[in-house]
C-alpha cells in the first residue's frame, strides 16, 4: 500500500523503522527482530540505507520480506550521494520487481576527503527524487531537520531548499529526532507558513541506554531539554532504569503529538521489539 493513502487516515497510527544488518551474518537476527516489530501491526516499518550504499542489497530484502512475509507495507530508505544513476536505478529497479511501492529519497551524509571520490552524479535529494519520478509510480518519502540541518547555517535557507524539494514530487516528510516538542510545532507553522502541506511524521527516538546519548550528541544542533538531561544523569548507568525512563519519555511525546492533532508518528525503534512493544503497550487505548 502507498504511504500517502496510509496517511489519509484521521487515526492516531505508529510505524517503526530497522535497520539492515551490515554482513549477511547478522541477517537472521534482524529478520527475527523485524518479525516481532511487524506482530506489532504499525502503519508501516521503514528500513534504513547503509552510507555509500554497502547494505542495499539487506535493504532491498528485509523490506520485500515485511511486505510479503510479514503482510506490513514498508518503506525502503534510498541514498545517492555516494553512488552513480546507474548503481541507484538499479536498486530502484529491485524495488520495482518486489513491488515495494514506497521509498525514502536521501541524499545520505557525505564522507569525508579521504574515504572516496563522489561519483557528482546527484548532489541533493531532490535530485534523487526527480529521478525517481521518472522511473516508475513510487510513493516518495523524504527527510526534514525541525533544527535546521547540520550544514546550513539558516534554517530559512534549508526550509527554502526543503520547498523545492518537495516540488520535485515528494508525497509526505519524515523528521529527525527532536526531544522537545515545541520545536517540531514551531517548524510545522514555519513549513506550512512557506507553502509545504504535504503530512509530516515526527520521528521520535526512545534514547534507552548511554551510547545513543553519544551518537546524538554527534548530530550537532540537536537540543537535549534539562528534562531530558536529568533522566540520562539519574538513570544513564542503570540500564533497566534508562530504558523504562527512555521508553516513558518516548511514550510522552507522542501522547502530547497526538493530543495536539498530529496523527502519524515515526518511532526510530532500533531493531528493538521489546521498545516498540512496550510504546505500543504504552498506547494500547491511544492508538487502534
Ligand atoms: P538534502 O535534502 O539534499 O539536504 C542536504 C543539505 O543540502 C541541507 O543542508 C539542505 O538545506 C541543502 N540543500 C538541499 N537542496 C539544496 C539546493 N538546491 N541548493 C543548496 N543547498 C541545498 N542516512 C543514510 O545514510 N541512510 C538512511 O537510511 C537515512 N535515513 C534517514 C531518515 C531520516 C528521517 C532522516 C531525517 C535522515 C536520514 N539519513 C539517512 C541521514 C541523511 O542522509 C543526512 O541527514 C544527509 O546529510 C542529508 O540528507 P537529505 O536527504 O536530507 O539531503
């Protein structure tokens, strides 16, 4: 099914999101993972893209089992700025045979000098997504940075070049985690100020243990509220402790999302049913 026609709906409804594994020996694990995520029936599970496009291959088959195995609608993630047209039309040409329907059009992080020359073959998402356009009926999906994103140093040049990116033919957004959301209800009145309508999914991510901490710390621009902060002082050394609060201040968000009219919600589960169960069981009168 189409993510566009999903999100025509005025119920609350969760998706999930895995990502592939990095070798075929961890692909069982995800798989099993996955399995217990898709039991869940969430709206759909997307799957992430490995930078430079070394998983696309895990990409292309873990979300054609969520679809086929799993009986999920899912939406496969694709970056471009590491690869030419011709190794991207050939993953849009899997997606196409496994009648995936739905992709989420990156331009991905640029690696740094020393790791490879760029093909130059696109150099925006927007790019990508015009391309994507021409080669069959997907339903396309792109990101937005309710904190602007980590190269542009104005947040109206990047909602800007957001407005033309989805001129190019994008069906519905996707943000990157925010951890207060006032911010997510300012950026919505400043996309929709510019002319942006399409839906946009908050993605909220239940930070559950320390290391996670450190890896959003490296997503410069991301605000930790002092809220938030005092759960990761309090509780950071205690596992169980972190995920029960984590997975609260998670559930959180989204029933003030909800209750604020913002029905369709993205949680960057992270391979981790016990998370998205518990979110779900957190939301069992909330969400149908
Ligand atoms: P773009 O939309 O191309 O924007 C990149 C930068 O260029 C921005 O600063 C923008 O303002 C600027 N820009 C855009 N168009 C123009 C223009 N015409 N002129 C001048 N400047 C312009 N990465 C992965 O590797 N794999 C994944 O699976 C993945 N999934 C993600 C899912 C979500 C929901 C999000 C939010 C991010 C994800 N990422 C993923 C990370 C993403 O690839 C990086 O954040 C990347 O740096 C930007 O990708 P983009 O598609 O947003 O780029």
């Amino acid at each position: 099914m189409k993510i566009r026609d999903i999100l025509k709906s005025e119920e609350p409804h969760i998706s999930f999101e895995v990502f592939p594994p990095k070798t075929d020996a961890g692909y069982d694990s995800v798989l099993s993972a996955t399995r217990k995520i898709a039991a869940l029936k969430p709206s759909f599970i997307s799957v992430t893209y490995g930078a430079g496009g070394g998983t696309s291959k895990n990409t292309v088959s873990i979300a054609t089992q969520i679809e086929k195995d799993f009986g999920v609608t899912s939406l496969a993630h694709l970056t471009c700025v590491s690869s030419t047209k011709e190794e991207v039309h050939r993953v849009i040409d899997q997606l196409k045979e496994n009648q995936i329907e739905n992709i989420l059009a990156l331009r991905g992080d640029i690696p740094s000098e020393s790791e490879f020359p760029l093909p130059s073959h696109y150099r925006y998402a927007s790019e990508l997504i015009e391309d994507i356009r021409k080669q069959g009926e997907f339903c396309i999906g792109a990101a937005c940075y309710p904190e602007g994103h980590v190269e542009t140093e104005h947040k109206k040049d990047d909602i800007r070049n957001l407005k033309h990116k989805v001129d190019c033919g994008v069906d519905f957004l996707t943000t990157q985690m925010f951890f207060d959301n006032n911010i997510l209800y300012n950026f919505l009145y400043r996309i929709r100020e510019k002319g942006i309508t399409v839906p946009v999914l908050p993605g909220i991510m239940p930070v559950t243990n320390k290391k996670q901490i450190a890896r959003i710390g490296g997503l410069s621009g991301t605000i930790l509220p002092e809220r938030f902060r005092a759960i990761v002082d309090r509780f950071g050394d205690d596992p169980g402790a972190m995920q029960q609060a984590g997975i609260a201040y998670a559930t959180d968000q989204i029933i003030d999302l909800i209750a604020n009219g913002v029905n369709h919600i993205h949680v960057y589960s992270m391979n981790k049913p016990e998370v998205a169960e518990a979110i779900m069981r957190n939301l069992s009168e909330i969400v149908a």
